[in-house]
C-alpha cells in the first residue's frame, strides 16, 4: 500500500527562521514522483517541486530546499529565512507511474510564520 | 497555461437539495479529471477518477449514488452531490490530466469548491 507521512501536525517559528517540514513516504513501486504543494487560506493548491525517483539530487529554489533520500524514503522541505507569507498548509504527496496514477497525500503540516 | 476552474468556488444550500459543481480544463483537454473532498483541518481525500467518456470509478466508501460524476467532455467534469446533508459540507477540488502535458501527466488543481449544507 502507498502512505504518505507528515508527522508534524502543526509548527510555529517566528520570522526569518529557519524550518523543516518532514515527510516520509511507504510505497513498493520503484518509479514514482513526489510533490509538495502549499494551501494558503485561500484554498487553491499551490505546486511547488516535483520530483521523480530516479533524481535524488537535492533542489533548491530561493528560499526553498528539497532533501531527497530514497534510503529513508523522505522528502523533506526546507524554508530558509521564513517569512509571514510562508504560512499555510502544507502537503506532501506520492504519485505512482503505474496504475491508476492516483496522488496519495499526507497529512499536512500546518506551518505559522510569526512576525 | 494549464489552467483549471471550478465554478462554484462557494455554495450554500438546504438539506435535502442537489448541488452540481464544474470542473474545467480552460487551455487543454483533459482525458482524465479527479475529485477530492477536504474536510476542515484534514487532507485531501480522492472521491473518484473520472474519464472522459467513460463511467468514474470510485474509491471505496464513497457513495456512488450520492456524489454523481459526469465527465461529457475533455474540458468538463461535473460533480453533483444528491439530496446533500449536513455532514456532506466540506471543500471539493477537482484536478484534471492530460497524457502528454507534461514530463509526467501532470495534475493541474482547480481553487476549489466550498459546499455548507443548512
């Protein structure tokens, strides 16, 4: 079975800190993409990285970082220098090449950016 | 590009009433639409897979008479929740595929639909 895991619920920092959104995923197939997507208030989802199974080099876009390793099965998401506007939900998710290419999401981490 | 709408983004109705939600692919043809439910403080749940032409499949607990999905065209897919409740309020989204859009038929989110049943 396909699980995505975001252990940390809930995080709280105060601006310009640095944070880590955990994630760790449980899937059998060796050919996958992982996602994060942020939702802000608003609603929509926002897509922010893609990342496929063969590529575990690291990402990084400005204030974003990406930490893909296929040994623990993470994928986790780095905000540097956070700032208010960072706070929203935040999901990890699994999609699978094969099969009903369906996205398994995680939890969600709710992230709060104190000025 | 890539854009998906969903109309309405906010809904309220009776209990007891029907409510239709679109889905729309605006700037490519989506042979394959999906429908997911959030409830308040929880992640995105997939209702159903719905392809063009073809009868959705649902995923297990979701009831297929309750939440009706048509999927007439490659830019449209519409959800219509049945004599809707109470606990039927929730926020739906919709995402639509096209093979070939992308490196990897990649899903395009639409803003979302909120639903409150009195």
């Amino acid at each position: 079975a396909q699980k995505v895991t975001q252990a940390q619920t809930e995080i709280s920092v105060v601006e310009k800190e640095d944070v880590t959104l955990d994630c760790v995923y449980e899937t059998r197939d060796t050919t996958y993409y992982l996602f994060w997507y942020k939702q802000p208030p608003s609603g929509e989802l926002v897509f922010l990285i893609r990342r496929n199974s063969f590529d575990e080099q690291n990402e990084i876009s400005g204030r974003y970082s990406w930490n893909f390793q296929k040994s623990t099965s993470s994928f986790n998401f780095t905000i540097t220098a956070s700032q208010v506007v960072d706070s929203a939900v935040y999901f990890c998710a699994l999609d699978l090449l094969q099969g009903a290419q369906k996205l398994v999401f995680g939890q969600g981490t709710r992230l709060t950016i104190n000025p | 590009g890539a854009v998906v709408s969903q109309h309405p983004s906010w809904v309220i109705c009776k209990s007891g009433t029907s409510v239709k939600i679109e889905c729309r692919s605006l700037d490519f043809q989506a042979t394959t639409m999906f429908w997911y439910r959030q409830f308040p403080k929880q992640s995105l749940m997939l209702m159903a897979t719905s392809n063009e032409g073809s009868k959705a499949t649902y995923e297990q607990g979701v009831e297929k008479d309750k939440f009706l999905i048509n999927h007439a065209s490659l830019t449209l897919s519409t959800l219509t929740v049945t004599s809707a409740h109470p606990e039927d309020s929730s926020f739906y989204i919709c995402s639509a595929r096209s093979p070939g859009r992308g490196p990897r038929d990649e899903q395009f989110f639409g803003p979302g639909t909120r639903l409150t049943v009195l």
